[in-house]
C-alpha cells in the first residue's frame, strides 16, 4: 500500500508568474524557521513566486531505508515541481530536501541546498551531474556535511566554520544570527543573477 502524501499544505506567495521557486523543508525545520523564512524573502525580493511546501512525515519514516526515504522525497518534490507547469526553476531546501537533489538535476533546475546530506551517496552523485547553478551551504561542524565533497561537485560552496547541522554555533546566539545573516546574503548574491536571467 502506498504511503500517504506527506503535503499537508503549500504555500503559496505571487511574484513573476513564470519564475516559480521551490522551497522544500527538512525533517523538522519547516519553511517558518529562520533559514527558509528568509530564503522566501530574498526570493520576494526579487520577484519571485514562491511555493512552501510543508509536509508532515509518514509514522514510520524513521525505518524508511536509503532508497525509500530519496524515492519519498523525489516524489513529493517531482509532484510539486510539475504542479507549477514548466515555471518552475529554483529549488531551495533543507537537509532532507536535498534528497531531491536528482530531480533537480534531471530537470536542470537550479538549486540551493542548505545542509544538504553529502554522507549520502546518491546526494552527491545527483550533485556531480546538475549543470543548474548550485549552492551548497554546510557548516563544519555538521556531521552530514562534507567539504571536500561539496568542492569536488565545482558548485558554488559556503562553508561556516564551527556551525551545526541547524546552521547555528552553539551556545552563541549572537554569532548564530551572524551566520543567518552569512547565509542569507550569500543566497541574495545567488538568486540575483537568476532572477535576471543571466
């Protein structure tokens, strides 16, 4: 029997009708927590039409295998992507979301991936074969990011030193902001050229 879909609600915010991105959350960081929140500002921004997708995961994610889990996420981006009928053009996602990182190279979207799980094989193959524009943002501290990896792909890599998996220094909430401030100005230098079709 097939999982349930996991979309419980899109959202959705006007701009350019024919420049549609995509922003796709993680396990537990939806699109209202800092990173993605201001991700959807710097595509306003611009001009954008911006697509949230929130899900709430199947009960039994946890015991889902690697293969499962990428075909999951594949699926609910896929079916979003198709939903926008060809004005889609940019992804942004969080760690799980980058699970989708096939599909954006398969349909040469460009993407952002913030924490992206270049631990996971199929991830970093995706990677090596998106032609799209491409942004990987990690921090060193995150087990599930991998620099050497992300600089083999030859995409555009921002690497913050000490921050988590959440993109955050812990115990330090005044260097966290800073970081959020780090990365959503290199977003803005990534979405601009985008958003005038360079």
């Amino acid at each position: 029997m097939p999982d349930p879909s996991p979309l419980a609600v899109r959202t959705r915010f006007e701009g350019a009708p024919d420049r549609v991105a995509l922003v796709v959350p993680g396990v537990a960081y939806t699109p209202a927590r800092p990173l993605l929140h201001f991700a959807r500002s710097v595509l306003l921004r611009h001009g954008w039409t911006v697509q949230e997708l929130w899900w709430q995961l199947p009960r039994d994610f946890p015991t889902f295998g690697p293969e499962r889990r990428i075909a999951w996420v594949e699926r609910e981006v896929a079916e979003a992507v198709d939903a926008e009928r060809g004005a889609c053009r940019l992804l942004i996602g969080k760690s799980l979301a980058s699970l989708a990182s096939g599909v954006a190279a398969d349909r040469n979207l460009a993407a952002a991936w913030l924490t992206p799980v270049l631990t996971d094989e199929p991830v970093a193959r995706a990677l090596h074969r998106a032609e799209a524009p491409t942004l990987l943002v990690g921090g060193s501290a995150d087990k599930l990011w991998d620099r050497s990896i992300a600089e083999s792909t030859g995409h555009e890599v921002l690497e913050v030193p000490a921050a988590d998996h959440g993109l955050e220094l812990p115990d330090d909430p005044l260097g966290s902001i800073d970081v959020l401030r780090q990365v959503t100005a290199r977003l803005d230098h990534f979405v601009a050229p985008l958003a005038a079709g360079v």
